[in-house]
C-alpha cells in the first residue's frame, strides 16, 4: 500500500498491488474472450456441414447464442473496447442474418392450385391419446396428417376414435416403439416407399388431390443423440427426395432445426419451411413442455418438427399444438399446391 496525502491534509491509501494497466489488461482479455466465443459459434454455424457429433448437439441452440450475442457488444462498448466492440458487431449482424428471417416472413408465393391443410403428429411410442388426436384433426379440419413414432395399438385405438370417417385414405408403416410412421389422408393415398435407416421407417406416400399429385414423406430419421446413431440420422436426412416432377412435402419430426447443415440442405434445394415462411421460424416443438430428462437439468425447447414444402407450393398458415402424452407439439400448416403448369 502506498500513503499519499489526502486533500484535506490525511492520508490515503492506495493499492498498487496490482497496477491500473494490468486490470485494463485483464478486462480486456475478458472482453475479447466473450466476443471469440460468439465468434466462434457464428464461424461455426456458417460451415457447410457438420463439424462434429458435439456440434450436432450444440447447433440446434443457435436461436438462444444469437439472442445473448449482444451482451458482448454491450461490454464492449461500456469498457471503450473499439475493436472488440467492432469485432461483436459483425457477430450480432451475422447471428441477426441467420434468425431475423425466421421472424419476419415473406408474402405467399406460388400455388394456383387447391389449398391443403397439413398436420405433423409425433405419438411418442403411440402414446398420445387417439380420441385427442382425432379431436385435434377435427378442430384443424386437417386434410392430411403424417404419424410418427405409430405403433400397431394406436393405429387401432385411433380407429375406434373415428379418424377413419375424418381420414379414410391410410398407409403405414406401423411399428412397436418409437419407428413407425404412417400418412392419413381426406384424399387417395398409396405407398410408393420407404426410407429405412437405423430401423427408423419414413414413408413416402402420394396423394391425388383434386387431380394434383403430391409426393409426401412422413419425415422422422433416428435421433443423434448419441454418437453411434449419428450416422443413422444423416442418412435419413439425407435420403429425403429434393424439389422436382410432382409437388413435395416433407412434414414430421426431422430431429433437426434450421440451423443443423442438412436441413440447410434441403431448404438450398428448393425447399421452403413453412414455420420461417409466415414468421413463426421461433416457434418451439420439443421439448413440448421443459422437463427433466433421466436427472438431467431441463432442456430448452427447439424446434425440429417442420412442414417442408416446394417452392412451387404457397404457405398461408402455420401453428403448433399441445397434445396430451407427448413430449411434440404438431406442427399444421396450410398450404396452396402448384396450379396446372407449374
């Protein structure tokens, strides 16, 4: 300690422990730190692909990391750190680039054809209560819903609930557990596939609506939660068919947000998400509810449940809902096929 004369005739004492120089120096190391690891999420997030398994994981949490991104430009700032402060600028900007658009919208395009009302609904195991279910499709006036995770005593309980006389045109693909699926539609539907990775089966329908065709897949590829089921769940991804010939959609549980690479993908092919399209790209769909996961804290909810469609094909609406017995919301959404021509 130094003692210095104080104005008054006193003394006063200063710490000289640690110089002026060497706390600026540490408030800044702090500073660029907090702005590297923003940086680093956003450099990170802009790659083409997958970095690693961990990134999988990580990634889907992007919309949370840009939300908190300006608390870096904000340090900065205050400390008169200039260049961190630049250097968080660019970061907020591209994090703004990546997930404004999923809150603004865009104006329907497309269409010229006849509107079709889609629903999404992860049964979890074939849990959810069937005569919710159908009270849900009812309330929607869905036309078309793809099951997931459909096991052979919900497609039975869902029977005697009475979606037979909402949905009479049915194909699946039902299985014990968690990887079933099927296609329930107001319109003709046949199987023409199956995408089967990891024993996780993805149907591909066809439906004939009003004379327009429509290639649909009840999309669900295992979920990475683990390494070894990494690779299951690239590949079903990636065996999604692309834009082309007959009106696509995808619509179910990807097991991806927007911001893992092979959603990406498919939506640089042509493809248009229908949550992002009419501003709702934030919307949450997993967890449905926060809850606590084998002793684990509660996991923020993200949105991986999606209705992909062509760009050919208008978006007027989307919305999800809350199901009993579930840990999904279903995702709806209400679209405009292609018109004769397109």
């Amino acid at each position: 300690m130094d003692h210095r004369p104080g104005p008054s005739g006193g003394e006063v004492l200063i710490d000289s422990a640690v110089p002026v120089s060497r706390r600026r120096g540490w408030a800044t190391a702090a500073i660029w730190l907090i702005v590297a690891l923003f940086g680093v999420w956003a450099a990170l997030r802009l790659v083409p692909g997958d970095v690693a398994f961990w990134w999988v994981q990580l990634v889907a949490f992007t919309p949370y990391v840009a939300l908190s991104s300006p608390v870096a430009l904000v340090l900065a700032l205050a400390a008169r750190r200039w260049a961190a402060g630049g250097a968080a600028l660019a970061v907020c900007l591209v994090f703004a680039a990546v997930v404004v658009p999923r809150m603004v919208g865009e104006s329907p395009s497309g269409g010229g054809g006849p509107r079709l009302r889609v629903l999404a609904v992860n049964l979890l195991a074939g849990g959810a209560p069937a005569e919710e279910v159908v009270r849900l499709v009812r309330e929607l006036r869905a036309d078309v819903v793809a099951f997931q995770e459909l096991s052979p005593d919900a497609v039975e309980a869902m029977g005697r609930a009475g979606i037979d006389a909402l949905l009479p045109h049915q194909v699946t693909e039902a299985r014990r557990g968690t990887r079933g699926s099927g296609i329930y539609a107001r319109f003709p539907a046949t199987r023409v596939g199956l995408l089967d990775f990891g024993g996780f089966g993805q149907l591909m329908g066809r439906l004939d609506v009003d004379g327009v065709t429509v290639d649909m897949v009840s999309v669900h590829p295992c979920a990475p939660y683990t390494a070894a089921l990494h690779q299951c769940w690239g590949e079903g991804l990636a065996a999604l068919p692309r834009p082309g010939g007959s009106a696509k959609l995808l619509i179910g549980d990807f097991n991806a947000t927007l911001d893992h690479a092979r959603v990406r993908d498919l939506l640089d092919s042509g493809y248009r998400d229908a949550a992002e399209a009419t501003g709702n790209g934030l919307q949450t769909t997993w967890p449905a509810l926060p809850r606590d996961f084998n002793g684990l804290l509660p996991i923020p909810p993200v949105t991986i449940d999606h209705v992909l469609t062509d760009s050919r094909t208008a978006i007027h609406a989307f919305s999800v809902h809350l199901l009993p017995d579930t840990d999904h919301k279903a995702v709806f959404a209400d679209v405009e096929l292609p018109g004769p021509g397109n």
